[in-house]
C-alpha cells in the first residue's frame, strides 16, 4: 500500500487503535497490552491509524495477539506488510515460534489467507474459548453474550 508507513508503538495512537478493534470486537486497550515482551506496530497512512498487530514474547515464542485493519484497509496487503514487518523483526528477538490466536465463526476464519500464505500450520480449535476468556463481552462476530466463536491455533516456525 502506497504511503503507508509502518511504525513501533506511541502512546499518542492507542484510542485510536481501540476504536479499530472496537469497531470489531470489544477490545481491552491496547496500552493495556504494552510491557517488555510486548511488540506492537502500527500501520499509518498519512495521519490516520489504519492497522496494528501486537503480541508479546514468552520464552522464545511469539504470541500474535491482534492483527486488525480498518474495513476500509482490508483486503488489499496490509496484512501481508504488517506480517513481514513481525518477520523481520522477530529475526533478531531470538523467537523460534509464532502462535496466532485466530477467530473462527460461521464458517469462517478471520485471517484464514494470511495463515495459509504465510505457512502457518494448524494446532487446534477450541469452542468457546473467546467466551471464557470474555465472558461478560458482547461479540459483534457471534451476536453472543458470551462469545461462542471457536479459538483457532496456528503456529509457524521462525
């Protein structure tokens, strides 16, 4: 994507990720996932926040916490860009492992494409673990109180 830049973390942006992730689901607070471990990057074009992915390293494990891009953004490789953009940097984090949480509802998986273009290979799926872990969240994906979209695992090697 043309003039999209790719940035770390400021404090400046983070009601403006929520708002995305709002947008989406019921979402924590994104300074709410800021610590040592964490790596969140953000996609910028212009002045607007059009995306953002985030996780934090356990050990020598990445967990992908969200990856979420603006309706409008979708669909034309931002999530492709914020994907290598991890890549490279988790190359000189000593991280040998990537785990994504993905949503699954309805026959269908939030970011099913990226998990396949990137070769990541498929653990598990657990029903009613959004739900557990939110239980008092209404999902905008399900319409449920509590979530009762199915967790999907992915782990790809780095």
């Amino acid at each position: 994507m043309k003039e999209t830049k790719i940035i770390n973390f400021e404090e400046k942006y983070a009601k403006e990720i929520d708002s995305i992730e709002a947008d989406e689901w019921q979402a924590d607070g994104v300074i709410n996932e800021f610590n040592n471990g964490s790596i969140i990057r953000i996609a910028i074009k212009g002045k607007e926040v059009i995306g953002t992915i985030y996780g934090k390293i356990i050990g020598d494990l990445f967990i992908l916490d969200v990856l979420i891009i603006k309706k409008e953004y979708r669909n034309k490789g931002l999530g492709t860009i914020l994907m290598d953009d991890l890549f490279n940097i988790l190359k000189n984090k000593n991280v040998k492992n990537i785990l994504v949480k993905a949503v699954f509802s309805n026959n269908h998986m939030n970011i099913e494409s990226l998990m396949k273009k990137f070769n990541f290979k498929e653990l598990l799926r657990v029903e009613g673990w959004w739900g557990s872990k939110y239980p008092d969240i209404f999902c905008k994906i399900c319409n449920c109180i509590p979530c009762k979209c199915t967790c999907v695992f992915h782990m790809k090697e780095v």
